[in-house]
C-alpha cells in the first residue's frame, strides 16, 4: 500500500514510521485548509500536527509560540531534520532579524516561529500581508484563558488572523485545558466552527505519588536517592525556598541549580540552559520555570509545595518523561501549605470572582492529594476524562491506603477550634488536644478548656493528619484574611452533633514512605549488555551537541540511541530502519552512528 505525501514526510523527514494517535487525522484535516483545536498531552506528539501540515501545503507555516528558550529549540531540531525553519524574537540582532525577513518574503522558509507579541505589531502583520502563509499554528492554546494560570493578554488579540486571513487554516494546540477552558479557547480564538481533536490526558508513564510534609528536606533526599545523575525539576513556593534547596541539594552531592524571577537574567538563561544541554541537571525553581521546558529525558518531577491548582500540577508534572519513559511526580504537602496558598488568594487583587475560582481550584486539588481513590482517576476526571479502571502506577495503587473511623478524634478536633474561639493555628490546636504546658497555653488559660488533653491517644503527626483532612472536606476553613487561623463551617455542625461520620485515610510513618520512594522506578531502561554502546552513543551525541552548541536532545533522543544500541546496525541502510532518524539525520551522522557499533562489536 503507497503511502500518503503526509506518512511520506513523517518517515522520510522525522524518521518515524507510523503516526501516533490520531496524529494523521489532524495533520490530513489540516493540510487540507481546515481549522482544527486540539488537545493533547505533553510528550503526545503535538507539534508534527502542524509541522507536517506546513510542509505539505504552499507557503510558510507561521507558529505563534509564547516562549523564547522553547522556540528555539524546536527551530534547531526542524534545521536537523533538514527543514527550513527560522524565528523571529527579541534574541535577534537587526541583521539577523533583516535577514529572516527576507527569507519569508522570498518564500525561502518552511517555517516561522514567532512571539505573539510581535506578530501583532503593524509591521509584521504588515510583512504577512505580503507574504505567502501555509497556516497559523497557535500554541499554548491555554494561555487566551484570563481564569487560567498561564494567561497572556496577546493571545485574546489573535483573532486577527481568522478576520484578515480567513482563507488560511489555524490550529490551536495545548496540553492543558479543563473543559471550561477548552469551551475559552475554542470562543475567544474564533474557532468554533473548527473540528476539536481531543485526545486522551493520560500519562501512562508517570507515576504520580502524594506524601504528607514531615520534614520535607530529608522526604525530598530520600525520594532524590533514587535519581541521582538523572535530570529532574524540584519546584518551590518561593524564591527563598529555591535557594534553599538547590543549596542543600548541592552539599548532598546533586547538581543542583536555580531559577525564580528574582535572579538576574543573565543567571536565569545560563541555569536553563546548563538544564537543558547538560545531564543530570536538578533544576530548583518557582512555577518561573514554566512552559517551554522540551527537555524530553527530565525523569523526575518534585513538589516541596502544594501548587495552586489541579491545572498546575498537571503541567508542571507533565514536564516529566515527554520521551515516554518512565518517569516519576512526587508530592510532598501539609496543612501549612494551604494556610499559606488562601492567604495569598484572599490578600491578592483580584476580584471577587476571580478569588472564588482560585478557592475552588485549589480545593480540587486538596480533593485529590487527600482521595484513596486511583489518583489517575482523579487526576483526568478533572478534565473530563473517565479513566475505566485503578491505573496500577500511582502510590494509591501499589500501596492502597488504610481508612479509619476518625468521627471521635474529628469531633474532638473540632470542638476544640471552637472552644478556644476559632482563631488558632493547627499547633496550638494540637498542643491543647495533647496536654501540653506551654505557657502560651497557661497565658491564655487554655489549660481550662474541657478539651485540653482529650487527645493524648494520637500523636502530634497524627493530628496534624486529622486537621489537614478536616480542611479537605470543608469541615474546617482557614481565617486566611487573619492569621491562618482554623474555623468551623457550616458542614461541622452535622459532625458534632453526631449525625455525620468521618472516614479518613490513615497517615503512613516516615519509615514507610521512604520505603516505598526509596526503590528505583524510572529511567531509561537498557539491557547490561548494550549498556557500553549506549554510552559510546550518548558520547558521539554529547561531542556532536557541543560542536554545533544544542542541547544532545536535538541531534538524538535517548531512546534513539537505546534503539541502535539494541539493534546494533552495521550499516547505513540498516540504521535507516532505526526509528527516530530521517535522512537528512542519516546522512549527517550514520557514517559515525555506525563506526561506533563496529567498534563496540
């Protein structure tokens, strides 16, 4: 059976012999002059959707991409699969930017990656006009999203391109959107009368893992263990706490660096750029660290504190394992974390109903940090997506979690906020519930309430679990305009008078959690006995990088290089059945490729 012009460039260009998914039934909708809205997840195979398009149809493809560092990157991999691609950004000098310019009037390039930013200046929509464009690629679709975490003004402004070029097909791509979002970008992008290819929000190689904070440094190093030399993003509340880490880390032996918006630029695209062009990097960052990251061997993705949202969470994790590979997203969370999180909802300067939203996202999360459920269920139930059965590669799955009859300790717990006038924190709480004679206790006469020490059958851990499950299920709110003090709701009432039990999950020791993080369960597995040629390999690839100063990614992935490892090509045509590598690959590195699996033998 022939192949299709579009299977054609797939193979011959990208080196692939099959699409993925519905991968071709969007790149033949497009390449036929159609709008099309798709959602897919991270590592999914979003960008063949338009890049095959544009080489299929006359013109240059135009890719609106939000991000400097991602744009980039993408440009140097078409140049290595042979494709004509450029970008133009503020990185540029006049020349070369002139340059660029040229080439798109003359119709030199294939592709143009460009910022919103500067599509919408007079001038470039002013060079379009003169220009011959395949189609419009807008990417980070979510970002036209004003309730969404990732919101950029620009992008509610590119309806321009439907009103002035109706003629040319637009696709708007993104990993992340709830359906709420999805109905956002689908309006304010002009698409609603596009085909939507939504695909499934799934990642089955990550293995998601809630833990309850204790001490989060040493949690963070025994999870670590497990990943030394491999690449992986610890991200941080604050830019304190980025410091903080990446210095710890480092004594404990990781290559640790950081990034928040607080460092000097200079500093900032240096670390991103060791990140990605060098292995082994542990990058410590605030959500700074954000879109763009296409480093596809990042192995592991740590939380040290609750992100704001279930939106959040899922593309911050999803920066793990884009090679498909197994890969690992951790989360380490406590009581203190929402406290903080509602205090800065609550004293931002949003509206009223921006703030409501934020609250309802954040309990969302919470929901899904506290549920025994499968956490993949949860996770996509999120964005309408029904996961049929427990996924068998989440910490719920591999060690279901204990649930206990907590009514009593709740009711203590609760009469207790109520007792001592529902304005203290969880300490003080828990120091009156066990008896404890601090004089703190003594000054405010909380020695006398009728619940000081009826908890002294559960420990301060064990408490904390309670108070922190309590706030999950809206049986207890946070004071955030005031102290992060714990109040009673209206749901508490049911709890105390006895007409409501309480099942929560049982807290797992520090013991066991290590345990469970302690053993390896990502990376890229090789057999012991290609282990030496992969390494020659990943050597060539490492040398290759720096002489042409890309990160390694872009000349081969690693499981590129596992494949020819694994099937130990003789020859250039036997490395051309290898997948991952297109001609113009093939006839710049087969010769060495194949030198080194000779030598190895």
């Amino acid at each position: 059976m022939p192949h299709s012009p579009a299977q054609h460039l797939l193979s011959s260009v990208f080196g692939y012999d099959a699409f993925r998914g519905n991968q071709q039934d969007i790149v033949e909708h497009v390449a036929a002059g159609n709008d099309a809205l798709v959602l897919m997840p991270t590592g999914g195979g979003k960008s063949l959707c338009y890049q095959i398009p544009a080489l299929l149809r006359d013109g240059t493809g135009i890719v609106i991409s939000p991000l400097i560092a991602l744009m980039q990157d993408q440009v140097e991999a078409l140049r290595q699969a042979g494709v004509r691609a450029e970008f133009l950004n503020s990185t540029l000098d006049a020349e070369t930017a002139a340059r660029v310019e040229r080439g798109l009037l003359a119709g030199e390039i294939e592709l143009l990656y460009v910022a919103p930013e500067r599509l919408l200046t007079g001038r470039f929509l002013s060079l379009l006009d003169r220009s011959r464009i395949a189609l419009f690629a807008i990417d980070e679709a979510h970002c036209v999203s004003q309730w969404g975490h990732d919101f950029r003004p620009e992008y509610r402004q590119l309806t321009v391109l439907h009103e002035r070029w109706p003629g040319v097909p637009r696709i708007a791509l993104t990993a992340t959107a709830d359906p709420p979002t999805q109905r956002e970008i689908a309006e304010r992008l002009d698409l609603a009368q596009a085909r939507h290819f939504v695909s499934s929000f799934d990642r089955p190689n990550i293995r998601y893992t809630v833990v309850q904070k204790d001490n989060a440094k040493s949690q963070l190093l025994d999870f670590l263990r497990a990943h030394r030399d491999q690449a992986g993003i610890v991200y941080c509340l604050s830019r304190r706490k980025v410091e903080e880490t990446a210095g710890f880390l480092c004594e404990k032996g990781f290559n640790a660096l950081p990034y928040h918006a607080g460092l000097p630029a200079e500093v900032r695209a240096a670390n991103q750029r060791r990140f990605l062009r060098e292995d082994g990097i542990v990058m410590c960052a605030t959500i700074a660290f954000g879109m763009g990251i296409d480093k596809p061997d990042v192995r592991f993705v740590a939380h040290t504190d609750l992100p704001k949202s279930m939106e959040g969470y899922y593309q911050e994790t999803g920066r793990a394992g884009r090679d498909g590979e197994l890969s690992e997203a951790w989360l380490c969370y406590g009581l203190g974390d929402v406290v903080l999180l509602k205090q800065m909802i609550e004293q931002g300067e949003a509206t009223e109903e921006r703030k409501q939203l934020e609250r309802a996202k954040l309990d969302h999360l919470l929901g899904y940090c506290e549920s025994m459920q499968c956490r993949r269920q949860v996770l996509l139930a999120g964005f309408g997506e029904t996961y049929a059965q427990p996924c068998g590669n989440c910490d719920n799955c591999v060690t279901p979690p204990a649930a206990w009859d907590a009514t009593i300790p709740a009711q203590k717990a609760l009469s207790c906020v109520y007792r001592s006038g529902q304005r203290f924190g969880v300490g003080h709480l828990i120091d009156i519930l066990r008896g404890s004679e601090t004089d703190r206790i003594k000054q405010l006469g909380h020695d006398q309430l009728s619940t000081y020490g009826i908890g002294r059958d559960l420990d301060s851990r064990a408490w904390r679990g309670v108070f922190r499950q309590l706030v999950a299920a809206s049986l207890l709110e946070v004071d955030a305009e005031g102290h992060g003090g714990l109040r009673l709701t209206d749901a508490s009432r049911d709890v105390l008078k006895g007409r409501r039990q309480v099942m929560m999950r049982r807290e797992t020791t520090s013991a066991a959690t290590r345990d469970r993080s302690s053993a390896p369960r990502s990376g890229l597995p090789v057999q012991p006995q290609d282990l030496a040629l992969f390494n020659a390999l990943r050597g060539l690839r490492a040398e290759l990088a720096r002489e042409q100063n890309v990160p390694a990614f872009v000349i081969f992935h690693d499981s590129t290089l596992r494949n020819i490892a694994e099937q130990r090509p003789t020859s250039v045509d036997a490395l051309a059945r290898v997948g991952g590598i297109g001609g113009s690959k093939l006839a710049r590195y087969g010769q060495r490729l194949v030198e080194i699996v000779r030598e190895q033998g």
